[in-house]
C-alpha cells in the first residue's frame, strides 16, 4: 500500500475570514494519471472536507512516491444563490503544488502557484492583480488589475 502525508490549509476570503455563506467546495486531484507502489491512481477530483473555521486536511501520496512525479491541484469553487434558491458559481481559485515527503500545510509547498477567476457581470469586489475575471453573459474574460 503507498504511504499517504496530511496535508493541511485554511480556506479563507482575501481579509483572512472563512467564508461559509458562499457556499465553498473544496477538491484535489493529481494533474495527471500516476503509478503508486501499490498501483495505479487515476487522476479524478475528491472532495476534500472543510470545517467551519476553514481548517482541512486531506491525506496524499507524496508527488515524488508516483511515477512519474505528478503535481496535485486543489480547486476551490464558490457559489451564490438566486431568487429561484439554486446555486451559481461565483468564482474559482486553483492551487498547483508538489506534495513533499512528510505532508505539512499545503502554502509551504514547493512550486505552488495559484490560479484565480471571478465570474460576474460586476467587477471583482477586491483589488488585486492576477484575477480573471470572466463575463458570465459575454464570455469576455480579461485580467483585473484594479
């Protein structure tokens, strides 16, 4: 059986709060298919638990124990709700990282590298670079840069 690490992080919004009411899911999954010492691993989303505060862990093969040596990603997706009650994306954020040997939090890692878009007919509600921001109606997507 391959030896599984805890990795570890806080979800939060951009003011370090937990945001709950948006309604975030949180998966991880290998950037590609990989052999283990036990076997194949496909590469699939799992979902990946969050407590109230924010706190998850989530428990992996180190990158370096597959074969070849494959990155994870985890992806978080928020949602709003409409007037019907159903839920809409909002907005997404990815994280690219090599699980090292051991676990640890997951902000530690090396070669992390994140990915942010913001879906709405509105402009992103902070002001920071790197966000895509994509027109749910148009398609338009542009970079914000505030």
């Amino acid at each position: 059986m391959a030896i599984t690490y805890p990795y570890t992080g806080t979800l939060t919004d951009f003011g370090d709060a937990p945001f709950p009411s948006a309604y975030p899911r949180l998966e991880v999954d290998p950037e590609r298919d990989a052999f283990s010492s036990s076997g194949p691993v496909a590469s699939r989303r799992v979902p990946v638990p969050v407590a109230s505060d924010g706190t998850f862990t989530v428990d992996l093969i180190a990158s370096a124990d597959l074969n070849p040596p494959t990155r994870y990603e985890l992806r978080c997706d928020w949602f709003t709700v409409d007037q019907a009650g159903q839920e809409v994306l909002a907005g997404w954020a990815s994280w690219r990282f090599t699980a090292a040997i051991g676990g640890g939090p997951i902000s530690t890692m090396p070669d992390a590298v994140i990915t942010r878009v913001w879906y709405s007919t509105t402009p992103p509600p902070v002001d920071r670079a790197g966000i895509y921001w994509v027109h749910p109606i148009t398609g338009d997507v542009r970079e914000w840069s505030a």
